[in-house]
C-alpha cells in the first residue's frame, strides 16, 4: 500500500469512524480515532525514515513524545464513555481524571524532546550512502 493510500484510509477513518458510536460518546470516538490516526502516521513515518538511514534517534523521540501525548488521550476518552467523573471549569478533562496538571507535564516533555531534536548532531552519514 502506498503511503497516500494509507493518509486517506486513516483520515477517512478519523472523520467518519465516530459514526459507530451512539450520539453521546461520539466526541470521545472522534478524541481516540484522532489519536490513534496521530500514532499511526506517526509510527509510518518513523519506519520509513528509519528504513531510509534518516536521524532514526529523533524520529523515536518524536514518536515518544506522540505516544506520551495520544496514549493517556485514547485512555481517559474510553473511561469517560464507561464511568465519567467531575471535571471543575478550567481543568482539562485528562488533569480531572489523574490529578495531575498534564497540560504542563506535557508542555515540559514537548519543549525538551524539541531540545534534544534541535541541539543533537544529525545521525552520521552511512558509509552506503
């Protein structure tokens, strides 16, 4: 399968998989096709920059901090479908469900994977290249 042909079937996925949930759950259906369609472009691109001999080390951080984002958001959007909880105005419904401020914890991971992306050497040139 090409590379678009796989872009369209996940976004496609995305835009029109929240049609299988009933009325009420179909924003958390619409949170968890968005971060599942985020992962697996992601990991696509990851293992073919990786077959490509490009800065492997960047492309797994990149994913990382993805997956550090997207998995907790697949996570609570499940939960809250089977059991909600109180979400005070002003704090993000993944905050609410863990007690922690994740929009900072976030914020901290992406600044210094951004960090390392930017301030590393590119990977060395394969001597096959």
């Amino acid at each position: 399968m090409t590379g678009w042909a796989l872009i369209l079937l996940v976004v496609a996925s995305r835009h029109y998989g929240v049609y299988i949930a009933h009325r009420p759950d179909r924003a958390d259906v619409w949170n968890i096709l968005g971060a599942v369609a985020i992962m697996a472009l992601a990991t696509a691109l990851t293992i073919q920059e990786r077959k490509a001999g490009n800065d492997g080390n960047a492309n797994l951080a990149t994913l990382g901090v993805l997956g550090f984002h997207e998995l907790p958001v697949i996570a609570a959007s499940a939960a809250w479908m089977v059991a909600p909880w109180d979400v005070p105005e002003g704090v993000g419904m993944l905050s609410a469900w863990s007690g922690l401020d994740l929009a900072r914890i976030s914020a901290t991971v992406v600044m210094l994977a951004v960090a390392y992306i930017v301030g590393r050497k590119p990977d060395p040139v394969r001597p096959d290249r």
